[in-house]
C-alpha cells in the first residue's frame, strides 16, 4: 500500500517521523548518523547527564571527551569514522546532587530531538568483552515507564559469546518474559563489528543481528502480558553503563562492585573498554 510519509519539524526542533510501515523497495532513511566527527551532531543527540541511576548501576553520565569521543577514518574497522563511548575509573567521582561513583560513562539519546514510530532501527556496533559491562542500543517512549514502552535492540553484559534483545512495557516490565538472545557461533563474538536492528510495525517487532532473525513478537503475543505500547514516537538511546542488577544476575557478582568483575575493573583502568559505533540510522 502506497502512503506519504509525513514528516514534521516543530518550532523546537524536534522531527517526528510517523506513518505506516512500507516494503523494503520502497524504504526511505528518515535518519542517519555516521559520526564521522569531529564532534557530536548535537542537532541530533543530548549527552546525558546523571541525575539519579537505576538498576544499581555503578557509572555517573557525564557530558566529557574522557568517556565520548570518535576514531578517524577506516580506524578499527569502521566506516567514515566512528562513535566511541569509553568508561573510565574515577574514584570518588561526585555528581551535581552529592552522590559519588567510582565510574564515568556516556549516555546518548535523540529525545526531543529525533523521534519516529514504525520502521527498521540499526547501528554497527562493535563491543568489548568484560564480565559485567552493559552496552545498549535501544528505543524508548517519552512517557511513563513502563507504560510508555521501551525497545532493546541490544543489551550486552560483558559476555562475548550472545546479546539480548527485549521488550518492556505495562505488565511486561523489569525481569520481562519477552526477551531473547543472539548467540554468535565461534569464532564470531561481540568484539567484531556487527549490525543490531529491529523491524518494528503496528503488529510485531523483529529482532536480527547481521539480517539474521533471532526473535520475533507480535502483538497478540504481547498482549497476553499486557497492553501494547508500541504505537507511539520513541526515541534513540546509546549507552555503556557499568554493573548493575542485570550484570550481577549473570554473573553473580557482588564484589568488588555489584555485577562488576575485579578483572572488568583492571580492563578499565587499563582504558581497554570501548563501546564503538560506526552508525546509526532508521529505515522506513
């Protein structure tokens, strides 16, 4: 079915692409980032900031060259450059609001500024592997979470062998039934570059690494869970945080921080943990 895609800039800047899903000889990029640098397109993303962490994560957000900054060229295997998001050990480290974390991080995210429903989201992403690190690539709504509703393209937690995706929403949030992992067959593993994408239409999301489908939802299967909350503008978020709950469930450590490996710590203080991305960009 043919349809006119609608796209809309709002007096703030924020451009919303809406409209229903079409067949692949027909997609159009509605959005794109090589990070070709040498700075961030910040017409496309916001640095975050931390105000409060959840998941008894242990990094503090920071909007700094020491943990966002962009490799040149071909370098690492990327394409035109690339985005990398480097954790670093900074004892003590207080944020605005008094609390102290001994690790900083990035966090990118295209709300207010980037924002669509329907289409195929991917990025090329290549990972380190480390017990307890948390790389993502993700959707969210802007609403209330849960009920808003919340897409992970993928989740890692150090281990080199799978990712994760998953799907949070009302009835379906936290320790969601609605997950699934992509397992890599040796000597593939996430510290190679691979493409992490979702389909995502008014009935279903399809979840693939490489243009391999390794999960798929539909609506009524979600809906056995609860409401579906996914016809709705969603945001783009990048990000490496540090240990935490989902970590700690895997690799069930506790010490020397919660889900975070005394090995993991030595690799960053080593500076050898890198999130890179090459791009990232949604088809319709």
């Amino acid at each position: 079915m043919m349809f006119r895609l609608k796209v809309a800039i709002l007096a703030a800047g924020l451009v919303v692409f809406a409209g229903p899903a079409v067949s692949l000889a027909q997609r159009e990029t509605v959005f794109f980032d090589d990070f070709s640098g040498p700075a961030l397109d910040r017409t496309k993303w916001d640095v975050i900031v931390t105000g409060r962490t959840v998941n008894n994560e242990q990094q503090a957000y920071v909007d700094s060259p020491d943990t966002i900054g962009f490799v040149a060229g071909d370098a690492d295997g990327a394409t035109n450059g690339a985005l990398v998001i480097r954790p670093r050990f900074r004892a003590g480290f207080m944020t605005p609001e008094g609390r102290a974390f001994d690790f900083i991080s990035g966090r990118l995210e295209s709300r207010g500024k980037v924002e669509f429903m329907y289409g195929t989201v991917a990025a090329r992403i290549k990972l380190t592997a480390g017990s307890g690190l948390w790389p993502a690539f993700w959707v969210l709504g802007t609403g209330r979470w849960p009920a808003t509703g919340e897409i992970d393209i993928m989740e890692n937690v150090g281990e080199p062998d799978w990712t994760n995706a998953a799907i949070h929403g009302p009835g379906y949030s936290g320790n969601t039934p609605l997950y699934s992992r992509a397992t890599f067959t040796p000597p593939a593993d996430v510290t190679a570059w691979h493409v992490y994408s979702v389909d995502w239409s008014a009935d279903a999301m399809v979840f693939k690494v490489d243009d391999r489908e390794f999960y798929r939802a539909t609506k009524p299967q979600i809906e056995k869970y609860g409401v579906w909350a996914f016809d709705n503008s969603k945001f783009l978020i990048v990000n490496l945080a540090i240990g935490g709950q989902y970590p700690q469930s895997v690799n069930k450590t506790s010490q020397p921080y919660v889900g975070l490996t005394q090995a993991t710590v030595d690799l960053i203080k080593a500076d050898k943990v890198r999130m890179l991305v090459d791009w990232v960009r949604v088809t319709r």
